[in-house]
C-alpha cells in the first residue's frame, strides 16, 4: 500500500496495531484519539484515507463525514463501531462512508480494504436511522452474516427495485422490509402491508394502491396467495399508474419449489426478485446470541422488570441450543427466563429449566458421547438435508461442503499450534507450501487471537 492514512480512535491499543499494520504495509499514518484534531488534518490536505470510530471523547465520527466530504470530496473514510446494529451500518452509508467494520474487527480484513480504499474513490448513497421500535426484534449483530445483510439492505433501499425477502420464521423479515422503507426516500409515504385478504376480490389491488400512494408495498408470505390473488399482483406491477410503489415481498417457502410444483407463478417469482435478501437463520449466526440475549435482558429491565445478566454457564448453554423459533423465539425464552431468574445473576439451571420445558429447542448437534468423529459428521450433514424438508439443497454441494469442513479444521489446527505453520502441516500430514495456499485461498487469519475489541 501506498499512501497517508489518518486514523483515529480513542481505545490507544487500536491506535498503535493499526499505526504499526499500516506501516508495515508501505503507508505513513497520523494517529490521533480526538476528533477535533482529525478534522484539523482534514481541512489541512493530510492524508489519502481515514479510519474513524463512531463514539469518540469530543463528538460522533459518523456527524463528521458530511463536513469531511464538504472539505474533501473523494476522500475515502472506513468507520469502525462497537455498535453493531443495522442503524449503524446505514449512518455510515448515509454519511457516505467508503466502507464501514464493525468491531471486534479483524485486522487483515481491515488493511484489505484500506489498500481498497487507497485505490478507489467510490461514493454510494443511504439514508437516515431511526430507533428501534420496543415490539420489533432488533437488527443487531456482528457476525458476518449479518454485516453482510445490513451491507444490502444500504445498498438497495434507494432504488427502485423489487425486493424479495426470504427466511425462517422468526428471523426477521418484516422488519427488513420496513427498514428498506423506512430508511430510503419513501419513508414519509405509506407502507402497506398486504395479505391473501386483501387480494381477495376484483376491487382489492386498486385498493391496495390507493392506500400505498407510492409508497412501499410488501406482499407478506406471497406463497401463500392463490393463483388468482398471484395474477391480480403481477397486472399491479406491470401498470403501476402514475404513483408507482415499491414492491417487496416475504417468505419462509422454498419458492423455488412452489414454482415448480405450480403454486407460485414464474413471471411473479421472478417480479418480485429483482434483489433478493436472505435473512441468515440463528443457527447461522450462533456469536450472536450473546448480544441478542442481553438486549432482551435490557429491555427488559427498561420496562420494569428486574436487572439481570446471564452467567458464562448460562450464556453456553444458549449457544448449545439450534434455536428453531430463530430471534423471536430466543426473544421470548431470554424474557421468560429473566422473570424466573432468583438474583440478578442467571444460572445454568434457570436456563436449563426453561430451554427444557419448549420441545422445538433441541441441543446443537455433536454432542453425543462416545459416537465417532464419522458418525457425528453424518449426523450433521442429515440434519443440513433435513433442514430443507422435502426440497434438494442448492447445487455445488460437494464443494461446498468440503469448503465449510476445511475452514474450521484449518483454524482449530492452527490455534491448536499457535499458529505455528510448519507445525499445523505436520498434525495435518500436509506439505507447509499447501496449507499456506489453503489459508491464503480461504483467507484465515492466523493472527486471529489480535482481534480488537
């Protein structure tokens, strides 16, 4: 890399692995912990790139990019928060940041698109945040599942675009489509939620569209309209009139196999796809029980109900569990065990206690003792079969499975070896030369134990 980055950040560890990473990689770097003072450098040239936090001593880094573009137009900016919630992630599309990471970050990811950033003066539209609703599951989490899901979310919500929502039940996927609406450029028209009912006779879609006013329709479990209902949306998108809305549409169906079993219409299907956003499952995004749990818990605690927080052992035994009602079951397990809980503390058993007594919980597979590595990797691949009912999982299977073995056998070996690679080859029986392909083809960081909070 070659260049002159700014950065700041007021945790002084941040600071001094970035301030060294980006040194070893070619670029000079003025570090600071204020604000203020960035601004300084901003207004005075320095600089070909920043990093900033969110939260900072003297002021929020993500109010400062609209001036930083004002001074500088064209100088890239890569936020980094700890607040890891959709809210975040498009303020910092809003404030046409170039890239945003959430925190803890990982450090090789971050040069990567620093080096991005040096190279590109790309600029992309978003929209204003808005709190939580208290009965909405949140948008939060720092997985890369669900950075990814916020990054689409900024990316398509001022265009005009069809949106096709799809995942399990109580994942969220109402609340996706009126975070499209409500941060793109239709928030202050109408957001019109519609149900077989409402397409129920002749009259309905021109009710519907009068209500809508070019605003934002959604088509909610648009599997289960009938075929009549299904004609009636295609002729409202195709003449939309002179206040077109935005449609979008969600479902927990496999529409592939609603199409070709003749329940959903292919010139609807494909409609409505003009982006699709598939909302990651719980068990897709196990580090994030965790943060969910304590928001529940502190939301709790907003209404009234007594302080608590959740012990190691407690938290563990959450992440055990496959979570099948996703969010809003873990939603309602988190409150229930809140209001059981003895002191502010909450055991092993007090979750035991209430996980134990919800049949649709069953503990995360490879847990049985005694069954052979073999056994428990059959179990595991039956149980992803089965997760897509009677429907064939998407193709490239083989490979893919490989690949999500791979990964984790490669990081587990290398924390095993501290990172050591002539040792992780020699537990793997591989040549040094290939795992170091292996870990460059699937980008493992084997620094990883330098990840910042």
């Amino acid at each position: 890399m070659d260049g002159t980055v700014l950065v700041a950040d007021d945790d002084r560890t941040i600071r001094t692995v970035l301030t060294q990473a980006l040194t070893r990689a070619g670029c000079k770097v003025h570090a600071t912990s204020s604000l203020t003072t960035l601004m300084r450098w901003v207004s005075e040239g320095r600089g070909d790139a920043v990093i900033t936090d969110v939260m900072m001593p003297d002021g929020n880094g993500l109010e400062m990019l609209p001036k930083i573009s004002q001074d500088r137009p064209g100088l890239p900016v890569i936020v980094i928060s700890a607040q890891n919630t959709i809210m975040t992630a498009i303020q910092a599309e809003e404030a046409e940041a170039f890239d945003y990471l959430p925190k803890p970050f990982d450090l090789p990811d971050l040069m990567k698109r620093t080096a991005r950033a040096l190279d590109a003066r790309d600029r992309r539209p978003a929209a204003q945040a808005q709190d939580e609703r208290p009965d909405e599951l949140p948008l939060i989490g720092r997985t890369p599942a669900m950075q990814a899901l916020y990054r689409v979310v900024a990316r398509i919500m001022n265009t005009d675009l069809p949106v096709l929502i799809t995942g399990e039940s109580g994942t969220g996927k109402s609340l996706i489509a009126r975070a499209v609406h409500d941060f793109s450029d239709r928030r202050t028209l109408p957001f019109v939620t519609v149900t077989p009912a409402d397409l129920s006779d002749l009259e309905g879609p021109a009710k519907v569209m009068a209500r809508a006013r070019g605003g934002t329709i959604v088509l909610d479990e648009v599997a289960d309209l009938d075929q009549a209902a299904q004609a009636r949306v295609v002729r409202m998108m195709d003449a939309p009139g002179d206040h077109a809305p935005r449609f979008m549409a969600t479902s927990q169906a496999q529409l592939s196999a609603r199409m070709e079993q003749g329940g959903l219409r292919e010139d609807l299907y494909y409609r409505l796809s003009g982006a699709v956003i598939e909302v990651p499952s719980l068990r897709e995004r196990v580090d994030d029980i965790p943060l969910l749990a304590e928001h529940f818990l502190s939301r709790a605690e907003r209404e009234g109900l007594p302080h608590r927080g959740l012990s190691d052992e407690a938290m563990e035994l959450m992440r055990a569990y496959s979570w099948p009602g996703n969010v809003r079951q873990l939603e309602n397990a988190v409150r229930r065990i809140g209001l059981t809980a003895r002191a502010d503390q909450i055991t092993k058993a007090e979750v035991q206690a209430v996980l134990g007594n919800q049949p649709s919980a069953q503990p995360v597979l490879g847990q049985t003792q005694g069954e052979s590595l073999s056994a428990s990797v059959g179990r595991h691949l039956q149980h992803y079969f089965d997760l897509h009912g009677n429907v064939l999982p998407p193709p490239g299977l083989y490979a893919r499975i490989l690949r999500e073995m791979e990964l984790p056998l490669l990081e587990i070996a290398l924390d095993a070896t501290g990172g050591n690679q002539a040792k992780c080859a020699d537990l793997l029986g591989i040549n040094r030369n290939t795992l170091r392909k292996k870990i460059n083809d699937l980008e493992i960081n084997v620094t990883r134990r330098r990840k910042l909070m």
